[in-house]
C-alpha cells in the first residue's frame, strides 16, 4: 500500500462537555439489542451503524483533542462505506473488497470482482460493505463510473477472515441497472432493497440468509434503503412507509406521505423520516408500532427541493443536515420535535476546507463530517480542515477511536 500525507489543521474552540446517561434504545427485539451493544464497543458494521440507522455508537469511541491523519488507503474511483469490527477496517476500491489493519491500513487480505464481460463499459465497482458473524457482504455496480452508466449489479458476501468467496446474487431480466441498496445486517439475515433476482421476483426488499445467499422472503416494490428493530423492517417508497414483519415480511403496516426522501431511522418507538414538496420541507416521526403520525416540523427551504438527511439520533436528540444549507446542523428533541440548537460550521478564511457530510454520534460527541460538536449545546469543539476537501470530502464513520472519511481516497484521523 501506498501511503501518503496530506497537510491537516485543527482549530480547537472549547471543551468538550461530558455527557452521562446514555443506554441503548427500548425498540429493540433482543438479537438487535445485543448486536447494539457490540456496535457500542467501538464496531461500525453497515450504513447508520446499526441496524435501525440511528449512527448512535454510545459506548463507542473517536478522535477528540488534536486528531491528525493517521494513514490513508488510495482509492481508484471512490472510496463508499466502510465497515470496522475489531482489527480489521473493510472496503470497496473499484474492483476490489480489501480488509485493513485500522491502526496503520496494512492490507490483510484483497478479494478482486469480476464479470464475465470486464470492461470499461462493464467495470466492477465495489461498495458499501456490511458484516455479518462470518461474512463480509457488499454491492457491486457494473458500468461506466465516469458517465454514471451502468449495467449490472450484484450483492456479494467473502469470508470476512480471508476473502474467500461465499456467495454472489446477481439480477434477472431487463432491469440490471437498479443497485442494491446499502445492506443492513442483523444476527440472522441480510436485508436490502433490490431489482428482480429470478423470474419470479420483481425488485422491492429481500430478505437473504447470510449462509448462502438464498431468499427468505422478497416484498415488490420500490428499490429503497431499509431500517430494523424490535422484529420490524421499515421500508419507504416515493409516497409511502410500511413495517414489514422481520421473519416473514408480510406487511404490519403502511402510511401515505408523500415526497420522502431520507433513509428510514428508528429510534425509542418512532420512526423518522424526511419529505419535501414544491413548498415545504419536513421532517415527520412515525409511531413505529402503527405507523400513526406523532408530530411533524418544518425544516429550511431556501428554494431548494430536497429536505436534508438525518445524521444520528441518540436517546433524546435527532440531528438533522437540511439540504437548504449543507453547513448547518440541527437538533431537535425526539419526544415532539423542539428545536434545541442550530450550529453552522464555519470554514477557515471562507475556503471549504473542512467536510461537512456525514455524521455520526458516538461517545459523548456528535462527528458531523470534519467537525466535533458538543451534543448538549452545539458548540463546535474540534475543526479538522483537509488541504483539499475534494479528496476526503464526508464522513463515512467513527469507531475505534478514529474517523473514516471517502472520496477520492480512504483518510483516517486519529
């Protein structure tokens, strides 16, 4: 591995405030209660770092007073997710599923995918890694990168010890280029939102045993992210939200709401959820028992038609991006949606030098990208400015004590 270095700047404003009291969330059946916990220990095993996408890691731990760059890992096209679990760091470089060291990015093992008609028209492109208890599991994209062009898919699962192949899904009929979604894993199954993978299934959610790869159940419908807890799959479509049964996916429940957006989370017995319109953007919590609504609230708009994404929740704030101003981070409380702070992020001498996408809330610190911030005020205590921003532009997680940034490559700050 080539290792480089990139100039780095930290800016400290305050002291961090400790925050006491934390416990794991009630909504939860207890496979996904004990798999809480391990992601507590410092584990980041998918996208929203558990199961419910809460990116809510409270025993979990990141770089606090004076981070640096600690190392980085190249990436061909661009480094997309990453998964940490004990001494190993995972992720996609183009053709490749490689295992790290996360104290120093000495590989341990690179698995090469590929198809059978490997070209630039049908390239490989690795992304969006998960663990299960044996496995690695990740989507693959086949296509043009450049022109955003492509014409295949597949979700794989390796041996996540030494790269050994497990099992590949790969699609049916004339719609290979709808993606698999980021895959959330529980203790016994792989769920992801996908295009039809025998004649008989058409996209929508899958269930897949992480043994084999085979189906335990396929809901149709549109091909979204999915959320999990308490025995509960929640699923989003353009204009609706249903819970579908953890074992069976028969539906439990569905809720028309139109323009959503953000990838489901659950939290506390609700579900959150972002939706815009020509006039209005909101974020609206859920019952995540009936699907009745709780309460809903406006966020920015200024003129723009995407409502923003949800970057953690913890036990009593949810911390939202609104898309009207990428900068800018709001809490709210989970109970009924009061503001309780609104931080932008400043960059240095007006030069985007400092990510801001990504987030995560882990410890007693709220990560947003390339700022530290208190959770109970706001108050932005660490300012980790890149010299290029391009290069490690967001947030992919925070464990172990380091954070993982993408783009253009893989940058760990420690």
């Amino acid at each position: 591995m080539t290792m480089s270095t990139t100039p780095i700047s930290i800016g400290r404003r305050s002291m961090l405030r400790a925050v006491a009291g934390l416990s794991v969330f009630g909504l939860t059946g207890k496979g996904i209660a004990n798999q809480l916990q391990r992601a507590g220990r410092d584990e980041w095993r998918q996208l929203g770092g558990t199961p419910a996408n809460t990116s809510f890691l409270p025993s979990g731990s990141g770089p606090r007073e004076n981070p640096s760059i600690s190392w980085q890992a190249p990436a061909t096209v661009e480094a997309d997710g990453v998964a940490v679990l004990e001494d190993r760091v995972y992720y996609g470089d183009h053709r490749t599923l490689k295992a790290l060291t996360p104290t120093d990015g000495t590989p341990q093992w690179t698995a090469t995918v590929r198809d059978e008609s490997d070209t630039n028209e049908n390239d490989p492109y690795v992304k969006y890694p998960a663990i299960t208890s044996d496995h690695v599991v990740a989507v693959v994209r086949y296509g043009d990168f450049a022109h955003a062009n492509y014409r295949s898919t597949a979700l794989i699962a390796r041996n996540r010890h030494d790269g050994s192949h497990r099992w590949q899904v790969t699609p049916a009929g004339d719609e290979p280029a709808t993606p698999f979604t980021p895959p959330v894993v529980t203790d016994q199954l792989v769920l992801t939102g996908g295009p039809g993978i025998s004649p008989e299934t058409g996209r929508g959610a899958f269930a897949f045993e992480p043994s084999d790869g085979s189906v335990r159940w396929h809901r149709p419908g549109p091909v979204t992210p999915v959320a999990v807890a308490n025995g509960r799959v929640v699923l989003t479509g353009p204009d609706t939200v249903e819970a579908v049964a953890i074992e069976t996916g028969e539906q439990l429940w569905k809720r028309s709401i139109s323009g959503l957006e953000s990838t489901p989370s659950v939290a506390g017995g609700s579900v959150f959820v972002t939706k815009s319109s020509s006039t209005t953007n909101r974020l609206v919590a859920l019952d995540a028992e009936t699907g009745t609504p709780q309460w809903r609230i406006s966020l920015p708009k200024a003129g723009t038609r995407s409502a923003g994404s949800i970057t953690a929740i913890d036990t009593n704030t949810i911390y939202v991006q609104p898309a009207a101003h990428r900068a800018d981070v709001i809490a709210f409380d989970r109970r009924d949606g009061g503001e309780r702070w609104r931080t932008t992020i400043d960059q240095p001498d007006g030069v985007r030098s400092v990510p801001t996408s990504g987030g995560t809330r882990t410890g007693d610190v709220l990560y947003l990208g390339g700022a530290i911030i208190d959770p109970v005020d706001g108050s932005v205590t660490e300012q980790i400015s890149f010299e290029n921003a391009d290069e490690s532009r967001y947030l992919l997680a925070v464990a172990g004590g380091r954070s993982y940034f993408g783009g253009a490559r893989l940058t760990v700050v420690a």
